[in-house]
C-alpha cells in the first residue's frame, strides 16, 4: 500500500505545498509509491487579497487540473477532526457523509478567517474575507442604488484601519460610482483604533496614505472602535452615532480553528508555533504552513505575517519536507528575510515598500504598476505543465518584487 501525504486546504500554502510534495517525490524517483491528496470543499484557489477590489471575475481558479498533472488528487470535502495520534482524519463530505483518511504525513494549509469580537450586531457586517462574501457585499452595493437616498444608504463605514480596511476604504469610491453612476454622491468612513490610520505602515508611510485619503474624500474617525452595530448604523466607542446601512469589516484575523485540535503551543492569532522546518513540535508526522503557522522569518526576531507574500513559500517548505520526510531525506528550514508590503490606494495609486521597517520605495502609478503584476500574475497558480511547476516550486523559491 502507498504512503500517503493529506494536505488540507487549497489556499496559496495548500496548493504549493501539494506541488512541492510531488516535486520531491518524483525528484526521489517514488511518484508511484507515495500519493498526495488534498482536501478542500472545492478545486479551487481563492485570490483572497484581491476581494476588496470593484470586478470580482476570475477571482477564485480552478487547480484541479493543476494538481491532476503533478499526479496529485483531490477529495472534495471538509476535514472535521484530526487524530494526530492515530494518524487519521475525519473528512465531512458534500451532501452527507464522512469519510476516514489514514495518512503518514499531514499538512494543515486551512488559512485563516476574519476575526468577529462579540458586539451587538456584529452579525449585520458585510466583509471581503472570502468569495462568497465578497459577492455578497458587490450585490449589497449594486441594490442599494434602489433605495431613496438617505443618510444610512450613502454611507458606508469600513472598521479596521489595517491593509486591508486601507484597500478595502480607497477602493470603494470606485465601486460606489461602478455600482450608482459616476456622479453619485456618497460618504466613505474609516475607522480604526489607532491614533493614525494605517500606523503599522510605519511613520516614513504616514504623509502617503493620508494624501491617498484626502485624494478618495475617505473620512477617518481614529483612537475609536465600533461598540454597536444595528440595521441603520453604528455606535462607536466615543458615542458618536453615524447612519448607515453598510458596515464593511476588516478589523484582524485568526487562523482557522482547525489548528486548534492540535497540541502544543499556540500564538494570539491561534497559530500553531512551528519548528524551524515547519512541523507541529507536538504532533509527530504533522506539517503546519500559511496563516495556520507562527514561524520566524528570518534569526532576529522576525515572524511571518498572513499574507500570501509569506503563505507561498511556507507552502513550498512544508509541502517539500512533508515528502523529504517520508523519504528519509534532510529537511528544508524555512527563511524569508525579505519583507515588502504593496497596499492598493485606489485612484491614488499604491505604496510599495521594502523591510520591515518600511522603507518607502515607490508611490502612485510606479507602485500601482507593481500592485497589479502582483495581483494579476505573480500569485495566481501557475498552468497545468509540471516541467514547468516543478522548475518554482523548489522550497528555496520566493517571489518578491
């Protein structure tokens, strides 16, 4: 009977992961003797920090042909609980029905989710954290061009003031006019619990990104946070009381739940703290990569963020010392010291920048360039030829402008 290596979750890390297991494995001359299967509801790899943008087309790919022609399989479903002890996993299946996979190496690559505090009306927000409900907020916004113009219906309040509030905020006057006509007449509201928008960007990127706000007419309400939320508004946290009838959240994230059957230690945003080659300390056979992982990026402290930028190479990583590991080969440590941030500002254009501390590199029309060979190529899956796949999906690959 073959091995088997079970990668969960069909993101960024989870697909790579699958064409670096098979890279190895058929590097090692053993494509027949070890299978791969990846689990996921469906073949498909969803461009998740695109979903803030106005045109949704083509925003989730198919990658099953992809995985078909490194020789690795699907098994449409949902992976319910993981038996780290016995090697097994309990996969809900469509419709009804579960199955139950004996694996010999495992890879959680589940992501993460967007994190919703427990505030009333919290239930009520609209967000561009998966396709579904990224449709969801388009079809939001079309109809509310059917209702009388009121104070609630032109207003539109984004909470979180991280990247992705930031893209999500300068995008929308884009979408509004798409949606309700050039010369409609509305109000875009950031909010966020920093004292300045955006202070993760660091101080050198201050004067951009309020000039990209001032550019999109987006207000601002900072140091706050959203206590209430209710069919025709929000409260927040300074009593301020504004109308609306669309509340866009973006405000943190947290590795998927999954993660959390797992023992060992795990961080604030429920990661899994992995070794240096990506395994779960404590769950023998047990790979963690993507945004289901804590690892250090480089030796001076730094961790990875999640972000596709880091979730590519992780994916990479584990996926190859999965299969190293099988194959009584040295493992692959994980290193990306290499850190740049490229965050959409809508008209304005974008901001690129380079390290940790975020040296300002390009701005406008020079960073909006990058901005979108990055959305548009660079982190798409890569077409259905395994020469080519397995030419960058070696575990020393990492794509950065």
């Amino acid at each position: 009977m073959n091995q088997k290596i079970v990668i969960a979750g069909t993101g960024f890390a989870g697909v790579w992961a699958a064409l670096a297991a098979r890279r190895a494995i058929t590097l090692a001359g053993k494509a027949d003797e070890i299978d791969v299967l990846v689990v996921s509801p469906a073949p498909c790899l969803v461009i998740r920090p695109r979903l803030y943008e106005a045109a949704l087309e083509n925003m989730d790919p198919d990658v099953g042909t992809l995985l078909a022609a490194v020789g690795a399989e699907h098994l449409a479903g949902w992976i319910e609980t993981i038996d780290w002890a016995a090697r097994s996993l309990t996969v809900s299946l469509p419709g009804s029905g579960t199955q139950n996979i004996v694996y010999d190496r495992f890879v959680l690559a589940t992501g993460s989710q967007l994190y919703r505090p427990d505030i009333p009306g919290i239930d009520l927000v609209h967000d561009t954290d998966q396709f579904d409900t990224a449709i969801r907020l388009d079809r939001h916004i079309a109809a509310l061009k059917d209702q009388p113009a009121s104070p609630a219906r032109d207003t539109i309040v984004v909470a979180g003031g991280g990247l992705t509030g930031f893209e999500a905020a300068t995008e929308m006057p884009i979408r509004l006019r798409a949606a309700w006509g050039e010369d409609a007449a509305f109000r875009v509201i950031l909010v966020d619990t920093a004292d300045k928008p955006g202070a993760s960007m660091g101080d050198e990127a201050q004067p951009y990104l309020a000039e990209a706000l001032q550019f999109g007419g987006i207000e601002t309400r900072t140091g706050v946070r959203v206590t209430s939320i209710d069919q025709d508004g929000v409260t927040l946290s300074s009593g301020e009381r504004i109308e609306t009838h669309t509340v866009v959240w973006t405000a943190g994230m947290r590795a998927n739940p999954l993660g959390a059957q797992l023992p060992g230690e795990h961080d604030p945003l429920g990661r899994i703290v992995g070794d240096p080659h990506l395994r779960a300390p404590q769950a023998p056979g047990v790979f963690v990569t993507g945004d289901a992982v804590r690892a250090a990026t480089d030796d001076i402290g730094n961790v990875a963020a999640m972000s596709c930028q880091h979730a590519l190479s992780l994916g990479r990583v584990a996926g190859h010392n999965a299969a190293a590991d099988l194959l009584g080969q040295e493992l692959h440590p994980y290193s990306q010291p290499k850190y740049v941030t490229c965050i959409d500002l809508g008209k304005w254009g974008a901001l690129y920048t380079e390290g940790w501390d975020r040296q300002v590199r390009l701005t406008r029309d020079e960073a909006k360039a990058v901005k979108q060979e990055i959305n548009r190529i660079w982190i798409y899956p890569p077409a259905a030829d395994r020469d080519a796949v397995f030419a960058v999906a070696n575990p020393d690959y990492v794509i950065v402008p």
